[in-house]
C-alpha cells in the first residue's frame, strides 16, 4: 500500500496491542499522549482491574463527548484466522485485525477528527471530550458506568456524546442509532421432585410443570412498541434439567430468558407481569433478575441534526435513524440527559473470524466526526 493516512497508522497501533477485556495493554496511553499535545487535559480513572480515562479540552459547556472501549472480545481459534488477530493487515482494500470494526478504527477516527479539527478551530466553543473504557465488551461493572458516577458526583455533565459502536449496515453513515431497547434477563429455577419415571405418581416432573408458563410467556404480546421502537421481545436462551440418565425425572428445571424492551414498557412492569403467569400456574420457584440497561432515545435535535447533515454533506447518503441491535454504554450516559448516538464503521465482521473495515471507511469516518464538530462547536456559534 501507499503511506497510511494518520487515521490508519492509529487504528493499526491500536490493532496491535492484544487488549482482550479488561485489558487495555497501552491502548490508552496511546490515545492520550495524542490528545494531550492538542490541549486536552486527562483523568485517569483506574476502578478494580479496568482502565478508563476521561479527557477534556475547554472549561465551559456544551460539552461534545466522544465515547468508546479499547477492549475487544478473544479472537477465536488463531488458526481460522487469515492473518493473526493482533497484526494489522491490509487485503484488498480492508484492514484485518480484531477490533477493526468493534472498535478500535472509530477511536482511531475521533482522535484523527479532534486533531484536525483544533488545528483549524483552536479556540472553538464550547469543549469536547473523550469517555474511554476497558471494560464494554466483558461485564461492565468498572468502566463507563463508574466514570458516569463520577462526572455526576461533580456535576460535570455530557450535552451530546457519540459512541463509536460499529452502527452501519452496508456503508459508512447509512445507519444512525439513535437509541436502544433496555435488557431485562431473568434466571428461573422451578423446583419439582427427582424420581423415577416409572412412578410418576411419586415424583413432580419440573418440566412438565414448567412448559405451560413457558409457552404462555412466549405468547404473551407484551407491549405494541411505538414509532421509534418494535414491540418489546421475550426469549428463552437456556433452559438445563436432568441427570444424563433416561429413567430419572429431575427435581428442578434451570431457565434463563432475556427482554429487550421499548419505551412503551417497565423493568418493573415486565417483572410484574411475569409473576403474575408464574404463580398462576402454581409453580414452586426462584426467580433472579439482571437489569443491564434502560431503553434510552434520542429524538430530534441538534445532535441528530449535525450528524444526518454530515452524512449528507460527506458520503451523499440518507442515513436511517434506528434503535435496533444490542446494548451499549450509551445506556449509561444517556440517563445523565445528554443526547447520545451511536455511529461507527459496518458492523458485518464484529466479534468475527477475519474482523475486518473498508480501510477507506476509517478516513470517511474521521471526516464525519470533524464535520460533526464543526456543525455544534463552530458553526451554530
């Protein structure tokens, strides 16, 4: 290939540092020891074994927060890899390596974006900052939650955030998510008695007890969604009983279900109504519950505004607004008020074999997040 873009060269030194949750492995430091040469002033926030920082430069508000993790998932088996995980490679036009696309080559873009952008616009208004974690992709107890709890015990509050999440579909830009379902699991044991099966009059077949809940939680039409959102789900991930053998009934049935919720429904209003089912069945149960996150929304405004006009201006694209797919720490700062979007590179590869970006796309990216600057910091000034 030709000389890397700065963008490029950044994503492949982030590539190359091997920072499986909650690992950083200099990552970080990396970023930081940019973002400080352009005036940015830096808070490392260690919680437990996870690395984060906050970074910022200005005093005065709006503040224009960058978010993201350094953290990736294990690559896999290292043989059905083309390439090693951990070491860049460009093919075709596309730069392999694990974080690629999820999500080092869209922090890569922010810091690219900030340094272009405060070499023309150095006394720009307002102040932009960076929200970095090592603890997304595992169980994020220690990461952006935790930083969260900190910029609120001080007041220091986020106006608009961008999450680097890999949020587009076919080209850089075409999807937008301008919010996600909240994740609601529930860990469910029903309790029976163990016997055996030719005497069924001696035992109570968990299973059998449980099916009719199951099916009925199932069919249970738990809200119609609404304009921004699809109606909330119910499904059954795990369900475990029995001891191997074939003449054994279980004394107790293990089951594991998650929701992804719209606004139109409650954590609180999901649990009572699955309580509801259960105990009209009259089963003997225990049922513990894991709220991962709120469903959060960011309608119009001014940050949804500069960022569909910058796709607009850069790629020519009609981008769509969307709250489908998982999770992401935007449910941890979206609840602070800020308006929070999530917009990154095509999602295709992540958590894949071969991960992989469009290697044009990182640039198209970091001219995204510049123009996306300039349309809040500069221009509505």
């Amino acid at each position: 290939m030709t000389a890397l873009s700065p963008t490029l060269e950044l994503a492949c030194d982030l590539i190359s540092r091997p920072s499986v949750t909650p690992e950083d492995n200099g990552c970080q430091e990396a970023m930081i020891a940019r973002l400080e040469r352009i005036g940015f002033s830096i808070e490392r926030l260690r919680f437990e074994d996870t690395d984060n920082f906050w970074a910022r430069r200005g005093d005065n508000g709006p503040v224009f927060c960058f978010a993201g993790h350094t953290d990736v998932v294990p690559s896999g088996p290292l043989e059905k890899w083309d390439s090693p995980p951990f070491e860049p490679t460009f093919r075709e036009g596309k730069l392999y390596g694990r974080g690629a696309a999820d999500m080092k080559g869209s922090l890569a873009a922010m810091v690219t974006a900030c340094e272009r952008f405060v070499e023309h616009h150095p006394d720009h208004h307002g102040s932009i900052a960076f929200l970095i974690t090592s603890d997304e992709e595992g169980p994020f107890i220690n990461g952006t939650t935790r930083v969260i709890d900190t910029l609120e015990a001080r007041n220091e509050k986020i106006t608009w955030c961008i999450v680097g999440e890999p949020s587009s579909t076919t080209q850089t830009g075409d999807v937008i998510k301008n919010g996600r379902r909240g994740s609601l699991s529930g860990h469910l044991v029903v309790q029976g008695v163990q016997g055996h099966v030719a005497y069924p009059h001696l035992v109570k077949n968990p299973i059998h007890l449980a099916a009719p809940a199951l099916a009925e939680l199932s069919a249970t039409q738990w809200d119609e969604g609404n304009d921004f959102f699809p109606p909330t789900s119910f499904q059954i991930s795990n369900i475990h009983a029995g001891t191997g053998a074939t003449n054994v009934v279980p004394g107790d049935v293990d089951i594991q279900f998650n929701f992804r919720f719209s606004t139109e429904s409650t954590d609180q209003s999901l649990k009572e109504r699955v309580l509801a089912i259960l105990d009209k069945h009259g089963l003997d149960y225990e049922l513990n519950w894991t709220l991962s996150g709120h469903p959060f929304l960011t309608d119009k405004g001014a940050l949804v505004e500069a960022a569909v006009e910058s796709i607009r201006a850069i790629t020519g694209i009609e981008t769509e607004l969307s709250t489908s797919g998982g999770t992401s720490d935007g449910r941890f700062i979206a609840p602070t008020g800020a308006q929070v979007l999530e917009l990154g590179p095509v999602n295709a590869t992540i958590h894949k074999i071969n991960e992989c970006v469009r290697a044009e796309d990182l640039d198209i990216l970091s001219s995204l997040y510049e123009n996306i600057l300039a349309r809040l910091l500069v221009d509505a000034t």
